[in-house]
C-alpha cells in the first residue's frame, strides 16, 4: 500500500505567497487612493475664491454695483435720516445703474485697458512678488506715474464733474441734463478746495496701495475704498442745512 505523506510547504513557496499578497493589497490601495483624489484636490475645492481672479472684470462689476447701491442707502438712512420703510429705490436705482456704468465700466476701461496702453510695465510688474517690486525701478516709476494720473487728472477732471452731474440728475428739480451739468459744475468749483483736499488725503495713500496690488485685487480694493469715500461724500453734502434753504429763499425773493 502506498504512503501519502504531507510534506510541509518550503520556506521559499511561503516567502513567494506572501510576497505576491502584499503586492496585492498595496496595489488595491494605490488604486482606490488614485479615484479618490481628484475629489480632494484643490482646484475643485477652490470654488468662490477663484471667481475673482478667472473673472475680475465681471467680479469688480458685481462688487461697483452692490456697492454703490449700498452706499446710497447709507446716504438716504444716515445723512437724510430715512428710514428704511422711506427710502427712495427709484433713486437707489439710478446710484446702480451709475456705479454699473461708470465705477464698474468707465473705471475698468481707463485704469485697465488703457493703462495697460499707457504704462507698458503694468501686468508684468503686478505679477511679482513684494520684494521684486521693490527691486523694480522701472516698474515702481511707472506706478507712481498711475498715483499721479489718478489724483491730479481722473479724479478733479472726471470723478467729481460726473459726480456732482449725477447728483444733480439724483436730487435737482430739472429734468435738462445741461442743468445737470452746469448746476453740479458750479456746486463742484463752489466745494473744490475742500474736495480736492479730501481726495488727496484719502486717494493719494490708497493708490500707492492700489497700483501695487495683483491685477485682479486692483478694482475690488478700490471699489472697498469708494464705499467710504462715497459714505464721506454723502454725509457731507448729502442733506440741506437750514441756513441754505434760507439762502434760497432770499434769492428768489429778490
């Protein structure tokens, strides 16, 4: 009669079977690691925060309108004492459709596409890092430059006669845009001195900061800083005092 014997299983056949197992399992988490990794990575999660640099000229429109809009109200609820059940949206409407137009579309075309015209070194100085700003002579030169432009020809130039203009269109009693201009231009020269010398305080540190900012931070930081600008504005000029409602009734008295 035959034996049959169990021989027990050679040290080399285990270290082979045990090999081949682990092998198995590190490929099945590999495998799984590598499904579940675009799910988790960062560009997918990056979400709200990307808006504004894939789309600023859009984002910086969004936030010229709200904006606008918003310091409006301040100016009805604050400086008029309105409530909220008082405030005029009509005129709320006509601040969106300004601040749309003009501080979201002017604003963007001149310090955007025609700065990029007039100062060659803009894009390419805003993509570098602090310390090589610091270092760029040409490119700090050419900031300064846009420091200049803003405060000494945009702003008492085109800012402020658009400005008073609106205001005018907003609260004046005359529906002829050619009032509108010519009043709001008047009251401008009247408050010059006193307006220029705000917007130099107020404009001259905040476009140092601006012109050095990426491009796609440049707008809606100075749209951040036109909300309290436009609240400064409209809390000094934004309600009649008695002794100018006097004064209009001696002129049309005489």
């Amino acid at each position: 009669m035959l034996a049959i014997h169990r021989l027990p299983c050679s040290p080399l056949l285990s270290s082979i079977k045990l090999t081949t197992s682990r092998r198995i399992i590190h490929n099945t988490k590999l495998t799984t690691k590598s499904f579940s990794s675009p799910a988790s990575s960062p560009k997918s999660s990056s979400g709200i925060m990307a808006f504004p640099k894939e789309h600023p000229f859009a984002f910086q429109m969004i936030v010229a309108t709200f904006k606008t809009s918003a310091a409006d109200i301040v100016c009805q609820t604050v400086a008029e004492r309105k409530s909220l059940s008082e405030i005029d949206w009509r005129r709320n409407g006509i601040f969106v459709v300004f601040g749309f137009a003009y501080l979201g579309g002017f604003q963007w075309y001149l310090m955007v596409n025609k700065y990029r015209q007039w100062f060659p070194t803009m894009e390419r100085f805003a993509k570098l890092s602090f310390a090589e700003k610091i270092k760029d002579t040409a490119g700090m030169m050419e900031a300064g430059k846009m420091v200049l432009f803003d405060v000494i020809v945009h702003l008492p130039m085109m800012y402020f006669p658009v400005y008073y203009t609106v205001k005018e269109f907003v609260g004046g009693t005359s529906w002829n845009p050619v009032d509108w201009a010519k009043d709001g231009c008047t009251k401008y020269y009247g408050n010059m001195k006193e307006d220029l010398s705000a917007m130099i305080k107020l404009w001259g540190p905040s476009d140092c900061v601006q012109f050095v900012l990426p491009m796609y931070i440049r707008m809606p930081f100075r749209h951040l800083v036109s909300f309290f600008w436009t609240a400064y504005v409209s809390y000094t000029r934004g309600s009649i005092e008695p002794e100018e409602n006097a004064k209009v009734v001696e002129d049309v008295s005489k």
